[in-house]
C-alpha cells in the first residue's frame, strides 16, 4: 500500500530508530494525510524529549521529497527559526503568513486576514500550546482571536489541512486557564474531524540528560495531579543540571557568554522586578557597560509596535518578545516628559537591521511595559502638538503617524519572565525560582518550572535553589 511505503520513506528519514510511539503517531499521520477528507486535523500532543522535533524533521524531509507541499508556522519568531532549524525548512510566525496590513486603511495598526491561495497543502504548526484564542488582540489583528483565524485561513484553501503539535504541561496563553489548540473538544467546535497521537516515551538519546529527567518528573506530578508539594528535583548524576548560589553566579554567566555568545544564554526568573536587577547587574559586572544604552545590548520589546517596519522587507511588525540587539546609539531627546533615543537595530529572528526610536522610560522599570497612567499622559502630551486640528478624526490621524507616539518599549533582554522564553530555547539557562511559598505550588507553578526547565538545551544552572526542591 502507497501508505506503507510513505511511512518506510520517513523512518529512513530519522536520524535514529523510532520509538513504538514514534511508530504509532507516524502511522496515525500518514493515515490521516492519505485521508480523502477535507475537513479534518491532525493534533499531535508530545512533552519534551519525546522525539516530537525528529519525526517532524522526517515528515517534512519526506513530504518534500514527494514534491508534496507544506508551510511551517510558529506563534513566535524565535520558534518559527528553532522549528526552522530542525526541520531544515523555511518556517514563519503565524501572524506573518495569515494576516495582511490593511494599508488601505490609512491605520497601520490594522492587519485583516489574507486568503489562502494555497492549494492541496499541509500547514504544520509547532508550539501550539501558546496560541491563544483570548481576543487580547482584537483591535489590530483580524477578529482578534488567534485560534479562530487560524483555522478559517488553513481551511479555506483548497485541500488544505492543519498539523497542530504542542505540549500540554507547557504554560497556556495568557489569560487562558489550558491551551486551546490542543484541546480536541475545542478543534472539533470548528467542525472538523481531529485525529491524534501521543508522544510521552522518552527518546534514547535523552535519556542520560538531567534537564529532561526532571521535566519528566515534573509533567508526571502534573498529570497525576500531585502538584501541591515542593517537586524534588534530582541533581546528582548528571552533568546537564547544576545547582549554584550567587557567588558562582556572574563567573558562569561570563562563562557562558564567552562559549555560547550572549544570543544562546538567558536567565528565567519569576518576576519583571527580579529579571530588572539581574539586567543590570550583568550589564555592569559582567559586559561593563557605563552607558545607559550601548552598542551591543539586547532589547526584548515589551509591546506589539506596527509603525517602523511598516515599510521593511521581511518584518511585518515587531512582537512582543521579539530580541533585538543594538548596533549604533544615535540621537537622545527628552520631550513630552519623556526620554527617547533613536536606535539602529538588527532583528535576531529575521537578521535585518533597520532604526527605530525607543521610550527609555521602560529600560528600567519593574513592570514590563509603560505602565497604563504614564500612557495615558504620553498621549496627552503629544495630542496637544496636534491642538490647531479641529476634528478628533484628524487628531488621532496624525497621532498614529507620530514617531514619539510610536516609541518602541522595550527592556533589556539578558534575562527575561518564563512567559517571554517560552517557544525559545537556548544552550545555557540560568534559572532564578526566587521564594517560593507553599501558596505559589499548584497546577500553574508547576506548569512554569515544566516550561522553564525545558528552555535549556545543553546546560541548566539552578541559581540559588531552594533547600525544598532538593
């Protein structure tokens, strides 16, 4: 049968013997594309160090072979590159491939979802557990509900159809208590018939890894519902996983940046305060930076920014979450009651540089972007600029085109929330649990140490770990 042979052409694919789970999923898979249904998906749930990354490699490797047509998506622009990595194919975020900046409009803020002229295609869409369907969005992108357009876009081409792959002990969205695209009640809500696989064996190769030992400890306390205790995280015997208190901290960050380079390390803490004392502290004993802002420093942006990449090949808007790193410091003003600086940056999802102005306002602060009040009296300050136009409509016209109304926010990126890492993944993280209270244990701390843990590819560094966690 024409499935079996597709099925060996992909096993010939793996950089390695497939597990019987491997087997089974791939099985369920080419089933499922081999399928004369439209209307169907296929959700394929799979926890870390399982074999998700090796079995999709070997699907879109054969898939191309086959001269069999397939579009990559990820929620994030740094998961769209790691899935581009390991797929060896060409992948997007999902906000790049379906939505279309409605120029028409004169509000560049607005983006309308595009038609798929695609036919006869399969869209394969990694780290779905961060897809939101909340309507967070509402005001700039299609309907605002993430999941929704999703589907609408994939299913209104021609045969084409949706691979969903995502891990379900990993955080859920922002202001969602699960993941609604791995949730088979939800897809199938949309009309469509969901077909599924599991993957939770861990694949050989990690079997000697600390980092997954522990992670697999931790979603099977999850999925027992056992989440109430402090998890004891086992150290000892392995290489991956170390625990060190704060003397030993700034010489293994050095360390790391001299291996790995300051873009393939990241500290995780728990809070926008804790990430704050830790950016600085590496800027000044660790890069020595003197400056406020220099040459060489990564900015993660804070909030969604539709206005200086309006006319930039390649970059549609900048994420929240996005890094960029600094190449020229230009021009500083202070206006509005407000300090700005104009910056040449390079984008490290897309490697395209260009210049921006940022609010310094929000380098600094404890929170993770200008705070609503302070928002509130920017805008203020600048309408007042636009006092001799007499409609509101034009006042607001030209409020959307001003540069300083358009600031990006952005903060400093050596060390970020869990939140803002998830869907990335780095060779050395440095993870800072802070205090944890009984009170903080449940479904939710659980889920974020899963989703922190799981940043590090090579080497975890426990910083200051609490006596309980071991």
């Amino acid at each position: 049968m024409i499935n079996d042979f597709f099925r060996s052409k992909i096993i010939e694919n793996f950089p390695f013997e497939p597990t019987s789970q491997q087997n089974d999923a791939l099985e369920r898979i080419v089933n499922f594309l081999f399928l004369q249904k439209e209307e169907t998906l296929f959700l394929l749930r799979g926890y870390a160090g399982t074999g998700k990354s090796s079995l999709l490699g070997a699907l879109v490797k054969t898939m191309t072979e086959f001269k069999q047509k397939t579009v990559l998506l990820a929620p994030t622009g740094r998961a769209a590159k790691v899935f581009s990595f390991y797929a060896n194919h060409p992948a997007f975020t999902i906000h790049k491939k379906i939505y279309r900046q409605q120029k028409y409009s004169g509000d560049f803020g607005s983006f309308g979802l595009m038609d798929n002229l695609h036919k006869d295609t399969l869209f394969i869409v990694d780290e779905a557990s961060m897809i939101s369907n909340s309507g967070m969005d509402a005001s700039f992108f299609g309907t605002g509900h993430l999941l929704d357009d999703l589907i609408h876009y994939v299913y209104s081409g021609e045969n084409c159809r949706l691979l969903l792959i995502g891990d379900s002990a990993q955080l859920p969205p922002v202001m969602e208590e699960d993941s609604p695209a791995l949730q088979t009640a939800v897809l199938e809500g949309y009309g469509l018939d969901v077909y599924e696989a599991m993957l939770s064996q861990i694949v050989r190769q990690a079997e000697s890894s600390g980092i997954l030992y522990n992670a697999t400890n931790i979603r099977n306390l999850l999925s027992k519902g056992e989440t109430g205790a402090y998890p004891k995280l086992l150290l000892d015997n392995f290489e991956d996983i170390v625990r060190i208190n704060g003397e030993d901290l700034i010489d293994e960050i050095s360390a790391s940046y001299d291996r790995e380079g300051l873009d393939n390390t990241m500290i995780v803490s728990r809070s926008n305060k804790r990430c704050n004392i830790y950016n600085q502290g590496v800027r000044n004993r660790i890069l020595y930076r003197e400056e406020e802002l220099s040459a060489g420093d990564m900015l993660m942006i804070t909030k969604n920014n539709y206005y200086w990449t309006e006319n930039i090949e390649g970059i549609d808007f900048l994420a929240n979450g996005e890094i960029v790193e600094v190449l020229r410091v230009r021009r500083e003003q202070e206006l509005y009651g407000f300090r700005f600086c104009d910056v040449l940056v390079r984008s490290l999802d897309y490697d395209i540089e260009f210049e921006i102005k940022i609010l310094m306002d929000t380098l600094y602060s404890d929170v993770s972007g200008l705070p609503r009040e302070r928002a509130e009296e920017l805008f203020l300050n600048i309408l007042e600029d636009y006092s001799d136009i007499s409609t509101k409509a034009g006042k607001m016209k030209k409020l959307k085109t001003d540069p300083f109304y358009n600031a990006v926010q952005v903060k400093f990126a050596y060390a970020v929330t869990c939140h803002k890492a998830q869907g990335g993944e780095w060779s050395t993280v440095f993870l800072d649990l802070g205090y944890i209270s009984e009170e903080h244990l449940g479904i939710n701390f659980y889920r974020w140490l899963y989703t922190a843990i799981t940043r590090a590819g090579k080497k975890l560094y426990l910083v200051n770990l609490p006596d309980e966690f071991v």
